[in-house]
C-alpha cells in the first residue's frame, strides 16, 4: 500500500518557467509533509514543509500548497535554474517524531 | 539547517564479513535516528528507528539480528551488516531528528555498501 504517490517519473521545464511537482497521499493521520531534494549518490536535502494545519508555505523560490480535502499536495519552483535539476521526494508523517514515508520521487530536469 | 555525517561514504567488503555505518548529527542532539535503504530507482525504503539509550525498532521484513542498530548517545547511530552477503549491496543512509522544529528529519549523505 503506497501512501503516498508522486505520479509522475520525471519532469522537464525551461529555465526560468515554474516547476510544478505534484504529490498524492493516502493517509489522513499524516500530519505534517516536506519536500527533499536528491542527488544521486547523496543523502536527500530537506527544502521546505507544511503542516496539515495549512495549505501553503512560502520560502525563497519554492512554495508548497497542500489541499487536505483532495490529499493532494504540490511543490512550486519559480524561477526554475539549471541546479535545480534532480530528484525531489515528497514525503509525509504522523504527529511526533515519527518516520517519514516517502513517494518514489519525480526526476526534474531545468534546461538552459 | 543541521548536519548528519555517515563514515564512510563508500565500503567495499567480502562476502561473510561485518562491517559498521556510523551517523552523527554535528550541531544538534538527535534523540531520534533512522535508517533507510535505497535500491536503484526506488525510493528511500525505512529500515529501523532509533531513539537514543533503547532498542531500535525495526520495519516488516528486516532482520535486527542482520541489521544491529545501536544509539548509544544524542549524537551517533550505527548501523552494523553482519555476515554481509552480495544481495545487501546498497546505499544506506540516515537522518536524525530532535527537537529542532517540527521534527524535520536531517538526512546524511549516505553510505554506498558494496560487497563482493
């Protein structure tokens, strides 16, 4: 049972356009979400979170919006740059310090 | 944001050896490490829990008795592969979580385990 979903493998957006990485969940116990980034071979780097309690949280270039009624939440990047290029996990989790659950990520590519 | 170090980055060992991952969070006190596994193309798979002083807590279908966790202070977890076989081939990597806000887990770069 996947609980959480990011149904799109891969995305490729013009540099300087929005990026917009999509992600389902499942579980309605989930109480806060975040956003990591990936580079093959390292360790995932956290970018941004939002509490189920919102519905978007804003920091630099990157925006996430959560809309608890469809489990759906979503990550902006705008302006895309080249580095942003990789791959970006979403990931939920219960109240408390309790594990992350992660989707199987999206592969975002920037192109100059 | 936090720091998590993993030593070391890369190990290649023999089949039928040991052989040990260390994490430790730098510049906050971890009360809470985990442990993931990632294959090729998949996503991060949750092997175990550790909370600092107790037994680490360990997914479905992994074996605590292959995968020895100890959490012996707020700063460092690690990791044992006992016996190593081929199929353990892997990248692991942890993450540590404390009372920084919200719980956000600091993840390390990982480990990339080969055995031969």
């Amino acid at each position: 049972d996947q609980q959480v979903k990011q149904n799109s493998p891969s995305l490729s957006v013009q540099e300087g356009r929005i990026s917009i990485l999509n992600c389902d969940y499942t579980n309605s116990m989930f109480d806060y979400f975040l956003w990591y980034k990936k580079y093959p071979a390292e360790g995932p780097t956290f970018l941004i979170s939002i509490s189920s309690i919102k519905d978007k949280n804003e920091d630099g270039r990157f925006t996430v919006f959560l809309n608890k009624s469809a489990k759906h939440l979503s990550l902006h990047i705008v302006p895309s740059q080249p580095g942003d290029s990789a791959v970006y996990f979403c990931a939920g989790r219960g109240s408390g310090n309790t594990p992350l659950v992660f989707g199987k990520g999206t592969r975002l590519s920037v192109i100059a | 944001g936090a720091v998590v170090s993993q030593h070391p980055s890369r190990v290649i060992c023999k089949s039928g050896t040991s052989v040990k991952i260390e994490c430790r969070s730098l510049d906050f006190q971890a009360t809470t490490m985990f442990w993931y596994r990632q294959f090729p193309k998949k996503s991060l798979m949750l092997m175990a829990t550790s909370n600092e002083g107790s037994k680490a807590t360990y997914e479905q279908g992994v074996e605590k008795d292959k995968f020895l966790i100890n959490h012996a202070s707020l700063t460092l977890s690690t990791l044992t592969v006992t016996s190593a076989h081929p199929e353990d081939s892997s990248f692991y990597i942890c993450s540590a979580s404390g009372q920084v806000p919200s719980y956000e887990q600091y993840f390390g770069p990982g480990t990339r385990l080969t055995v031969t």
